[in-house]
C-alpha cells in the first residue's frame, strides 16, 4: 500500500462550512462511509463530507467519530483542532470479510468436497448467507413500507388473516414526520408507527399452498463453521461463541489460532485455579489501551497463551461485551529492566473475529508486527549494545574489558552456554564469559561451536574496532553447507 494513501485530512471548509474527508484509500473509504459520511466523487477528485442537513453539532460529532475509527486503524489523520480526540474505539472485522474469507478458503480447496462445504455456506436453506440476505430484503421492503403517507402507498400483499385494525390502517394513511439521521437517510421518529404486514405469499406455490410468512428475527452467527474434529464445534444455540464462560472455547480457539500463525507457536491453557500464573500473567500483558480498559472492569480468570520459542508471547482472553470473538494482547518479556522499556510504544492488543483462521490473519497483519517491532527495540535496549542473536543463531560480543557476551534464543543454546562457563545475569538474561583466563576463555570458545553446530544453530563472533579477536577462538567452518533449520507451518 502506498505510504500517501495512510495519510487523510478532516477537516471544515471555510466557505462552505462542510466537514471534509480528503485522501486514504479504499479501506479508509469505506471507515468513512460506516461513519455516515457521503462520498463526492469529480472528475479529478474523490473526497467524503459529512450529510447534510444535519441538527447543529452533529457534523462536529461525525468528524470525531471519523478522526477516532481512521486512526485506531492505523491511518495518520491530520484535523481541525475540533475534531481531534485520542479516542479509539474498538475495531471488529466487517461482516462483508467474512463473506469474502469464503472465496479463499474455495481457492485453497484440494477436493471437491472442501469446495463444496464452503459453498454450503451460501445455500444452506435456514442460516446460510443467501437465506440471510433474503431476511434482508424482505426487512428493507417491510421498512420501505412503512413509510409510506398515503392509501396509494400501502402494499397490496397484507395478509388477510393480520390481526390489523382500522386504526392501524388509518395510521398508515396519515402522514409520518421524518428526521434526518448522521447518515444522512431519513427515519420514523419510531417503528411502532408503520403499519405492521406480512409478506406477499409465495407466487411460485400451488393455489393451495400457505402463504410463506416472515420469520421471526433472529441474531445472526457472523462466523465460518470450525474445522471439521474441532474440539469445540457448537452444537446447540448455548454452544455458540458469545457465551464466554465456556473454557473449552478458549483453548480450542487458542490451538487453532497457534497452528495458523507464521512460525511455531504452541498453546497452553490457565484455568481459574491457576491464580497466581493469572496474576503474574496480567502484570506482563503489554497493552494500555482495548485490553488494558477490559482488565479494568474483568480481571483476568482464564487466559490461554501462545508462546514462540524465542521467547514472544501472545495470550488471548475473554471479551466481555456483547460482541462474539476475544482479545488478544503481547506480553512483555521476563526479567528485563524497566529502562529497556522507555520510549518504546506499546503494542496493543485488537479484537479478534470469531473465526480462527480470520483471527489469525488479524493477528499476522497487525498486532504481530508491532509486536516484533517492540519486542526487537526493548531487547536492543536491555542488551546494551550487544548484538542480539537468532533462534538458530548466537552472536558472541567481544566487550571492553575483554570478556564475550551473548544473548542466546532458547533454552538449549543458554545450556550450551552455561556449560562453558558463561554465567547468565538475571536481570537482562545476558550470558558473560570472563576474561581472567584468556586460554580457559579461547578453549571455551572452541568447544561451543561444534556443539551449538550440532543443534543446528550457528554461531557469529563480532569484533570491536579497538580490539583484535584470538586467532584461534572460533572453530573453522565445516567443509559441507549446513542449512539451518527452518520452521514450516
């Protein structure tokens, strides 16, 4: 995405005195049009402005609604002083990519059957998406005839078994005031004002068939169906996501979730009863913002915890709103200094969708990178200049005094380590080999090599510029090309 289209303006034009949206794209565009704001589209130029109309203070209102949704998803958005707000509302992944998330998971489709069940989803006859899209239509014609102001207007498909009265008809016919909303479409000031009707019979039934009524409403399931084996596939109406006190919900999401994201991750599950790894749990979530505001009013009473071998942590918690899905937020890592944190932005948490496998594209495309990118500043910061190694990598760091610093990924390159003599401090996790015997530190050094060799992790020696490294510290390079070990999901 081009770095000009992450920049719009808001702000009032001064001769007209209309709230203006300029630049972004698509997908600021349609934050916009959620928002209530109108696009204009010219012949140079496309830009969004706010309704007209509107009661006094409402346009002021929809821009800061604008400026809050743009920048909670990451677009810069420069604005009048009016509409400026450090509010960011919570953004949830719209129904349309859920719909769309079809057409991928068609696409990766091996059989006929996988293609199959996805498009089942579409034509299921009770929930699926086009039965839902008919509940849709019928609702908006329903809605569009409810407003009509005269007998001309009435539709001619109510059901002649409606409890209707006379005094509902002639309500019907009396003209209904209409206010504009911020989205700039009329509305009745109340629904209990519209005549209430059925919907016209089916025109493809026999004579003698039922006329087909309209359902009665039901909250939709915005979610894709679990994979198939999927330890907590819903089988009733209390089954579903929103019912967060279902543990086994949680957890399954969680194994899923760490199956899909790039790398290896695994997944563990902390129950109520483990209180005190809850406790030192929410002390370590690296949020000030969604996540932080939830553990507010909720304090943590289950998590599960996705954990990557180089140390970086995701947990995922409850949402306690009425919406389905659950948060997930970065925990800081152990045992660093509170220094090491300083001017370094937190990377907060999102809301994920109900749906693992979006929740993981959520995860991968936002909150991930942020994470590294604050995970790589503090660990640079806590190292104090020594250079930070590699899963499959350990850089050693010649230090002014003549000792070797390191920074191990893992737990078996740190055992290698220990085992040499290199002490670890517990405050930064830094491994120290001393320099008060430099032939004990070469034969250190020698051993190390082939035996982090032997794990398939490589080593790396940097050298200052004011100092000449021991000719023989570091083993020479085998003749064959080593691959390093590389990790696939």
């Amino acid at each position: 995405m081009p770095p000009a289209d992450r920049f719009l303006t808001v702000r009032r034009d001064p001769h007209s005195e209309e709230v203006l949206a300029r630049g972004g794209d698509p997908e600021a565009h349609s934050v916009l049009q959620r928002t209530g704001f109108v696009p204009v589209v010219r012949v140079h130029e496309t830009y969004h402005r706010a309704p007209t109309n509107l009661i006094e203070g409402d346009d002021t209102r929809l821009g800061i609604e604008a400026v809050a949704r743009l920048r909670a998803v990451g677009y810069h958005v420069d604005c009048d002083e009016d509409f400026d707000t450090d509010r960011r509302p919570v953004h949830d992944l719209p129904l349309g990519a859920t719909v769309a998330h079809l057409a991928k998971r068609i696409r990766e489709a091996t059989t006929t059957w996988d293609a199959a069940g996805v498009l089942t989803e579409l034509t299921a006859a009770h929930d699926g998406i086009l039965a839902a899209l008919e509940e849709v239509i019928i609702a908006t014609a329903e809605f569009h005839d409810g407003l009509g102001d005269g007998p001309t207007r009435t539709s001619p498909a109510v059901c002649a078994t409606s409890p209707t009265s006379v005094s509902e008809q002639s309500a019907a016919t009396s003209p209904i005031p209409v206010t504009p909303s911020p989205t700039g479409m009329s509305r009745t000031p109340a629904a209990a004002s519209a005549p209430k009707r059925c919907p016209p019979p089916n025109a493809s039934a026999p004579p003698s068939a039922p006329a087909r009524h309209h359902r009665a409403p039901r909250r939709p399931h915005h979610r894709l169906p679990w994979p198939p084996g999927y330890a907590a596939d819903p089988t009733s109406p209390k089954d579903t996501m929103h019912h967060h006190d279902n543990s086994e919900r949680l957890a399954s999401y969680a194994d899923v979730l760490a199956g899909e994201l790039p790398g290896t991750w695994t997944s563990s599950y902390h129950p109520p009863e483990h209180k005190d790894d809850l406790a030192e749990l929410s002390d370590r979530i690296w949020d000030l913002d969604l996540v932080a505001g939830s553990l507010a009013e909720h304090p943590l009473q289950q998590a599960a915890v996705l954990s990557r071998p180089d140390g970086a942590q995701l947990v995922l918690l409850e949402r306690h709103d009425e919406r389905d899905g659950f948060l997930v937020a970065a925990v800081a890592p152990r045992a660093l200094p509170d220094e090491a944190y300083r001017a370094v932005p937190e990377p907060n948490g999102i809301a994920l969708a109900d749906d693992p496998f979006l929740g993981a594209e959520q995860v991968a495309g936002d909150l991930l990178a942020r994470y590294e990118a604050a995970l790589a500043q503090v660990r640079h910061n806590a190292l104090g200049g020594i250079q930070p190694s590699q899963p499959d990598r350990v850089v050693l760091t010649w230090q002014q005094d003549g000792s070797v610093a390191a920074a191990p990924v893992g737990d078996a390159a740190g055992a290698v380590l220990a085992a040499h003599g290199f002490i670890q401090d517990p405050q930064t996790g830094i491994y120290r080999l001393g320099a008060d015997d430099t032939r004990a530190q070469a034969r250190a050094l020698r051993a190390i090599g082939p035996q982090l060799d032997a794990l398939g992790i490589g080593t790396a020696l940097q050298h200052p510029a004011a100092r000449t490294a021991p000719s023989a510290v570091m083993p020479p390079a085998p003749a064959a090309t080593r691959t390093p070990a590389s990790r696939a999901r």
